[in-house]
C-alpha cells in the first residue's frame, strides 16, 4: 500500500465514484435537454410551414407537448406525484395513535404492583377465552317437556 488503510482506499473510491456519477448524470441531463430542444425546433418549422394539413399540426402540438413534459420531469419542475388519501380515506389512524398514547401513559402512572396483578387478571382471561367450551347434549326418544306448566301440544301425544 501507498500509505493508506484499505478502510481510507475504499472511502476514496466512493467518494471518486459518487462524484463522477454526479457529473455524469449531469452530462446526460444536458444532452437529453438539447435533443429535446431539437427535436421542439425540428417540430416548430413543421408547424409553421405552409399548407400544412391540420392532422399534421395536432401531431406536431401533441408532440411538443410530450417534450414539454419530458422537459420538466428532467429539470425537476413538476410537483411530487405521490397523493396522501389518509385525509380521503379515514382511517382512524390519528385517532388510535392519541388514544394508544393515552393508555400508555395511564399504565405508566400505575405502580409496578398494580400493573403486574392486572396484567395477571388479564391473562388469566384471554386463557379461559381460548380454553375449549366444554357442552353437553342429552337425547331423549320420546316427547322433551321440561317445562310442567306447560301442556304437552296434541301432536305430540299422537306419536
């Protein structure tokens, strides 16, 4: 080595590289805006040329028009095209976000006591909301009337 560490050599390469990309983007930028400024010249004399069929024009109009476009993507002119539809589309994202901090600072005000015996409460819950449900059914063969105040209908008698 020439006296400098492999970490200083690597730095030194980006470094070099990232300037020479820059420069280079910039060439291209510069060469993209004068064929494009061609290209609008070539189309301004097909335009205002003599007898020209009014098809022609409007291809030409819309061409120039495409440049234009292509023109201030390159300069960076037009506005970011990116559209926030949290504001149209709501959520309740801010909403939650105030009430979640809410709730944290009500767990924090608790002591650590108090915390530790709810959280226990709460677990115990959510283990006896996923426990299996343990039912039983009875069968029975003949007319099912658990109820003695009330009459056994006649359709019932007759089977």
């Amino acid at each position: 080595m020439v006296g400098l560490s492999r970490q200083n050599a690597q730095k030194a390469f980006v470094r070099a590289l990232r300037r020479n990309t820059d420069a280079n983007i910039q060439t291209h930028h510069r060469s993209e805006l004068a064929e494009l400024e061609t290209e609008a010249a070539k189309l301004w004399t097909l335009i205002d040329a003599r007898d020209q069929a009014p098809k022609v024009i409007v291809a030409a109009l819309n061409t120039m028009n495409r440049i234009h476009i292509r023109r201030a993507h390159l300069l960076g002119l037009d506005a970011p095209t990116k559209l926030d539809v949290r504001g149209i589309y709501r959520t309740g994202a801010d909403e939650m976000s105030d009430e979640r901090r809410e709730t944290k600072r009500a767990w924090r005000a608790l002591p650590v006591e108090e915390q530790v015996r709810m959280y226990d409460a709460f677990d115990a819950a959510r283990k006896l909301l996923n426990a299996p449900i343990e039912t039983t059914a009875t069968v029975t063969l003949g007319p099912d009337n658990r109820n003695p105040d009330v009459e056994p209908s006649a359709a019932d008698d007759q089977s």
